[in-house]
C-alpha cells in the first residue's frame, strides 16, 4: 500500500542536520585524516615548486585528499570536486576550516596532483603511516603490562 508524506518537505535552508552543525569524530574521513600525516610531507611537496613562477599552490593536504577521495569513491574528476563542494566531511577531510558552498578548486588541478603526487610519495606515506600505528600500538601493549 502507497502511503502518501503527511507533512511536505521543508525548503533545504530549514533542513534539519543530524550533527547539529558539528562533524562527527567517528566519521571515517574523519578518522582517516587523523591517521594520515600530512604535516609530515608539506615540506617535501612544497619543494616542487617554484616561489617566483606560477599561482600559490594548494596544500599538500588538499592535493593528496583530493586524490585520496577521487580514488575511493571511483569518481571522475569533476564529480570529485562536486562531491566535495557538497560535503562537509570531504571538505575537512581536504583541510578546509569551515564548510563553503563554493568549490575549493577547479578539477582541471586533480590533474597537477597526479603529476606531483606520485607512487614513491604515496609508499613513503603509507609506511610513516604503519610505522605511527605499530608504534602506538606497541605503546599501549607496553602499557597493559606495566598495569598487570
């Protein structure tokens, strides 16, 4: 049996949000971005380029996010930069401070990325990555012990 909405939809400015306005720390953009070290490469990825030529680049931080997001959702690039302009989890996710109806970037930039951002990079992350996650771990198993 059909069942016809009881009350219309409000208009999307009185839309009710579930977060209250706040992201959630067990969203997984959110953990995700608290386990990748993007201080850590700043640094290295800001030596490709050239202070006197060309616009400011864009934070490490936005460039690989941008990639890290374009590859798990499987998205093209314009739809990736679409999806982040509607989502405010991708938009803390790529270092943005607060959310902005405006896209942060144009997606002709996921290309640039992809010409920076290569496999040695990605591998030198991942590594600082598990070494960071063996390493806590070992902490809080060294800690049990000293509790039992």
């Amino acid at each position: 049996m059909y069942r016809k909405e009881e009350q219309p939809l409000p208009p999307p400015e009185k839309f009710e949000l579930p977060f209250e306005g706040k992201l959630s720390p067990n969203n997984r953009w959110v953990i995700m971005a608290e386990l990748i070290p993007w201080d850590d490469f700043e640094e290295e990825y800001a030596k490709l380029f050239s202070a006197e030529k060309g616009a400011p680049a864009k934070l490490f931080r936005m460039a690989l996010g941008t990639l890290i997001i374009k590859e798990k959702s499987g998205t093209s690039d314009r739809e990736t930069i679409e999806q982040i302009r509607e989502n405010p989890y991708l938009q803390y996710f790529i270092g943005l401070n607060c959310y902005q109806q405006e896209p942060p970037l144009e997606s002709s930039m996921l290309v640039h990325f992809r010409k920076r951002i290569d496999g040695e990079l990605i591998n030198k992350i991942n590594k600082k990555i598990v070494k960071r996650e063996i390493d806590k771990s070992n902490k809080e198993v060294k800690k049990k012990d000293c509790l039992q």
